[in-house]
DNA sequence: CCGATCTGCAACTGATATGTTGCATCAAGG
DNA sequence: CCTTGATGCAACATATCAGTTGCAGATCGG
C-alpha cells in the first residue's frame, strides 16, 4: 500500500554511515574475526567494536558463529546487495517520473499548438 | 592500492540514515518542491527542511533549481543508483572471498587425501 | 581446582545531529 | 514606497551516538 522505502533501510543505512564500522566490515570481509581480534587491528577498544558489530549485526551485514572460546563475525555480501537492488529501485523509480513529465510535457506542446 | 569502501559511500549512507530526510526524498522524488512547500507537508519547521535539504544536496541526492522567488529540489536517482552499483559491488566481492575460501578448502582436503 | 583469556553489562564523558525560535535579507506586487 | 512571502544565518535546547573505563561472568588449559 505505502509507498515507503521499505523497511530496513534507514536502519542498514545508519549501519552504513560510520568510518569505523566499513573498517570492521572490510576486516570481516576478508575473514571471520572476533571483537578482540578486531581491537588489535583497529585503533578503538574492545567494548567499542562489540557495539560496532552489534549494530551491523541487527541490520543483518555480519553474522556471527562460534568457534570454541570465542565468537567470530563473518560480512554477509547478500545483505548489501539487496540493499543496493532497493535503493536502485528507488532511484529508478525518481528518473522515470521525471522522464514521464517531460514526455507529456513535450505531449502538451504538441497538442497544443 | 587501498581496498577502501570508495569515497563519498559512508556521507551518502549518512543522509541516508535518517527517517525526515526519507520522506523528503519521497516528497521530491515526485515533484520538484521548495523547503517552505516541504514544510507545509511534513511536521517539521521549515529550517529543519532547508538543513536536511542542505544534506542531501551535499549528498548529490537532491539539486535545486530557481523558480522565481522560490528555491525548488528535485531528487537525483542517479546518485542514489550509483551508491547500489557501489554497494552491490562491494557485497559480491565479500561473498566471492567466502567461495573462493570453500573451493580452496575443498582442493586441499582433495590433494592431501 | 585455578589461572588466564575472552565475552558481556553498566556508568560516564564528549561530540555531533536534530529540531526549535528569532531575526535579518531579498525579491515580487500593489 | 511599503507590504508580503520566501530564503538565509545564528543561537539554543535536547537527544543520540561513539568511545572510554571498570567490573562481573564464562570457558578453556594445566
């Protein structure tokens, strides 16, 4: 019915929109970290990063698994990818109202004159 | 050289991330409107709008266009289309790496055998 | 059982963002 | 010229967020 921006968005949005958090995701991308792991890598401490991951995980960018003792986050690609097949749509959705305008613009003048 | 998440993703994501700033999009992702006319149809003060518009025009979300006295915005789906492109990008090669771990653990496991 | 290490929860501080009100400015019209 | 309506700038209050430190709990190795 709405024609909102679907739900989710400006929750992976926020997720998205800290320098520190493309680190964490950049390091997750490559392989599965844990929150200590990560602190020696980056120059924030322990508790910050598990903030960091708790965020990215509720918007579904990482998830994560045990491994033993410790509990590894792994990035979750598909996520930014639908994220991204949103967005495209939605900016699709803005340029093809303003090509429509202009063709019935151009429609207008033809008919008009 | 670096494998740096592209400028400008985490300022988009960052105009991104907010609820008002969604419906304006939405608003002027319509029909081209000035920050009074905004206000007119949302429940914030006219300087609130301006400052939001003034966020996504740095963005490149937004771009404003003189219409006699008044100042109107219309949204910009390309740039949010060239984010999802970024995005989309971004979240394959995550993915990719995790395959490509797979399919290097399966060959081991098959030449060591 | 005990020490070491990793994780989880809570309180506190500083910075930043959102939203407000008030006033100044500038263009259009009678 | 003066009024009207629109934009622009600035100060202020409030809330939220990023980061820190401190401590408690859990889990593995000896």
């Amino acid at each position: 019915m709405s024609a909102s921006p679907a739900p989710g968005v400006v929750e992976v949005c926020g997720a998205l929109a800290d320098d520190t958090r493309w680190q964490v995701l950049q390091l997750v991308g490559t392989e599965a970290l844990s929150a200590s792991e990560l602190a020696e890598r980056l120059p924030v401490s322990r508790q910050a990063i598990a903030r960091h991951l708790g965020v990215l995980a509720a918007a579904g960018l990482v998830e994560p698994e045990r491994a033993g003792k410790q509990l590894r986050y792994r990035a979750i690609g598909a996520r930014l990818s639908l994220l991204a097949q949103q967005l495209d749509a939605i900016g699709r959705g803005w340029d093809a109202r303003l090509e429509r305008l202009k063709a019935i613009a151009e429609a207008e003048a033809g008919t008009a004159r």
